[in-house]
C-alpha cells in the first residue's frame, strides 16, 4: 500500500507541493523567539551563527529567506508537473522506487544547498560584494 502512493505521478505531485511549501513558510514558521528579536531589535554575534538581526545579520536573513522561498517555488512548480502528467496519462505508473527516490531527494537535496549557500565564509562575501556594489552606484 505505502509504496503504491510512490507510484501514482498525481500523488507524488501532492507529496512534492506540501515539501515546497514547506521549505517557502521555512524562514518564517520556525523562527524563535531569539531570531525575532535579533531581527527586530539587531545584536552583535561575532562569529555570525545567527542568521538574522538589524545589525549586520538582517542581510542574511533576508538572503536564507529569499533561497528558502525560491527552492520551495521550484519544488511545488514540480510537483504540479508530476500533478498535471497524472491527470493527463491516468495508467501512467512511476517505478515505486523512483517515486521515493523523488520525494527523498526533495527532501535531503535542499537540506545540503542550504548547507553550501549558508556557510558564514561565503555569506561575508556576497555581503561585502553587494555593499560595495551598492556604495559605488551612490558614489557616482
């Protein structure tokens, strides 16, 4: 029964727009009470662990949220592909094991860019190249 729902392209397509929009609410429904207030109010953390705050970590805030929401578009406008071949081929039947693979992939893949693109070093760096880039437009 369980694996049967991993073959059925409409159901998987159900399954992957519940994770995009998961990972879309991500930066907002599972904010503490700690990241609200260090974006409300800004604090100074040195190693910059914290991705929010006004002072200096609102940027990154911002950054995760924007990633977060742009991956959980892609996944949902795939899973209303997966939504749409359905509809269209009713005897069409994905390989269980292809079907789960999609949907675990839709889950781990993420997780690991997320690691890549929220990595302090490389945060400070698109930081540092969006003020300069900034303050050169309002030097001329």
């Amino acid at each position: 029964m369980l694996l049967q729902i991993f073959s059925h392209p409409q159901i998987l397509g159900l399954i992957l727009d519940i994770i995009g929009a998961f990972y879309i609410a991500k930066s907002f429904v599972f904010k503490t009470p700690k990241d609200l207030a260090a974006e409300s109010y800004g604090t100074n953390y040195p190693d910059k662990d914290m991705t929010s705050g006004m002072s200096g970590n609102l940027f990154r805030s911002f950054y995760k949220q924007a990633v977060e929401a742009k991956t959980g578009f892609v996944i949902i406008a795939i899973g209303f592909g997966g939504q749409i071949v359905g509809t269209m081929y009713h005897t069409l039947a994905v390989n269980n094991w292809l079907g789960f693979f999609l949907i675990l992939s839709a889950l781990i893949i993420p997780q690991i860019i997320f690691k890549c693109l929220f990595n302090s070093r490389r945060l400070d760096e698109i930081e540092e190249k969006a003020e300069d880039e900034l303050s050169k437009k309002y030097e001329q």
